[in-house]
C-alpha cells in the first residue's frame, strides 16, 4: 500500500483556473471528485489486470475457511477445478466486478509542491489562476486516506485476488514517469462528485504570475466572507537568476495588495 509518506504538516495543493470552479471550492467549502476516465493520461487507472485466481489459489483459499472434516468437499472442489470454463467464469466474474467498482470510482488529485512550472502553465489558465494549499491531516480525516502515486517506466500488471485493496490503490495511484514532475497524490471515493472539506483545512493559497491585481482582491474577500480564518496569501514571481518561480506572504489591506514584492 502507498499511504502518503511525506510530512503530514506540509500543505498538499491544488492548482485551479480562475473561474466558477473556484468560486465553487471556496464559498461551499468543497473539493471535486472526478472519473479516472476523465483524466488526461491513457493509461491513469487503464492497467491490465492478471488472470486473478488459479485453480491452486481456489483450493488452498477454500481449505483455509473450511472444517478439515471438509476434505470430501474439497476433493470434488479439485476435480471440479479441472474444467478450464470454471477459471474462465469465476476470472470474467472477478474482473467484471472489480472494473464495475473501478467505473463508479472517483479521485481528487493533489500535489506536494506549489511551484512547478508546467503545472502552473496546464492547470490555471497559464498562471492566471491560483493554488490552493490544504492542510493534509485535516483532509485525510474528513475526506479519506491519502495515497502517493508511484511513477513507473513498466506498465504495472494488477492481481486483485491477493489483496484486493492494495489492487485497487495500485490500479489508481500508478502513473508514467513522466508526470513524475507532478508529486501528485490522490484520494479515492466511491462515487462522482463534491466533497465538503473542512474550512481550517484551507490554509494558503498561492497566486499566479500573470493573476491580475483585481482579481487577487475578489479572491481573498471572498475567503474572508466564506468564513476562513487560518488563510495566509501568496504572490508567484520570477527567479531573475534561475527558471524558477518564488513567493512572497501578501496581504489586504483597504482593499488594496500590500507587500507585493517584484
């Protein structure tokens, strides 16, 4: 299992465009759960999945949940197993079952940096929107588990017969190595749609290079109004020495930005 492992007080972000989706996550305190079948990767959670059981795996599974008085029942088991349709039925079964799970299944992705360059240029309108840090206990309490997604260069093969929960965090938290750049992690839901967060769980929210100054103040009155209280605010600018972007603590003040640094 690949339960996050990093610092549980580090903020966790979310990059979002400045749009209603925003206005959204703030004013009713919610973050969206979308389909894997949505993303854009391929192959996030579109793994194949082995063959999950064997006639011997069959056999042993039953003898361990069954009295030893039972061994007749398990002789007629074996010799049962040696029909191949059998395997084909109970394997089609378990993969229809476990796909139908992995359909109505939902994620919310997340990162454990508030500075990659490409990820400000995909997820906020080309640095226009902002990124919203989270505090990750607080999320993991009131939204579930967290999990760190693993970047791999071999497609990964899933066996959801030996542990089926480790299968399917396997199944949604595997990724190419070339989102490595991303340091996503993710949680996993049942079903589609908004999840409240706790309003302390908000803590920060960085914003974008090129977000203009009246929007910055429509954001942060709008936090203020919605109730938060533990929110401190970011500016992104321009490393003058490397290609890098740095932050600088901001603030509202006569519904003017102060301490804006260039």
């Amino acid at each position: 299992m690949i339960k996050l492992k990093s610092n549980m007080f580090r903020p966790l972000y979310k990059y979002r465009a400045n749009d209603k989706y925003l206005i959204d996550l703030i004013t009713k305190s919610e973050l969206y759960f979308s389909s894997p079948i949505d993303f854009n990767d391929p192959f996030d959670s579109n793994l194949e999945i082995l063959n999950a059981v064997g006639k011997e795996e069959i056999i042993e599974h039953y003898r361990k949940t069954v009295k030893p008085s039972d061994d007749f029942f398990s002789n007629i088991l074996e010799k049962s197993l040696n029909d191949k349709s059998v395997f084909e039925i109970i394997n089609s079964t378990l993969k229809k079952e476990f796909y139908k799970w992995v359909n109505e299944a939902a994620i919310c992705s997340l990162s454990k940096t508030s500075h990659d360059l490409l990820m400000w240029g995909h997820y906020t309108n080309c640095h226009k929107g902002v990124c919203l840090g989270f505090d990750p206990s607080l999320l993991e309490t009131s939204l579930g588990t967290i999990y760190d997604v693993k970047y791999t260069k071999p497609v990964p093969k899933i066996n959801i017969y030996d542990n089926p929960t480790d299968a399917v965090i396997e199944f949604f938290c595997a990724k190419s190595n070339h989102w490595k750049y991303e340091k996503e992690v993710r949680i996993i839901q049942g079903k589609v749609g908004p999840y409240k967060f706790p309003k302390e769980a908000l803590v920060k929210i960085v914003f974008g290079v090129k977000c203009d100054d009246k929007e910055k103040v429509k954001i942060m009155e709008l936090v203020y109004n919605s109730g938060y209280q533990n929110v401190d605010f970011f500016q992104s600018f321009t490393d003058k020495k490397y290609f890098r972007l740095l932050g600088q603590k901001i603030r509202l003040i006569d519904n003017k930005i102060d301490n804006y640094k260039k």
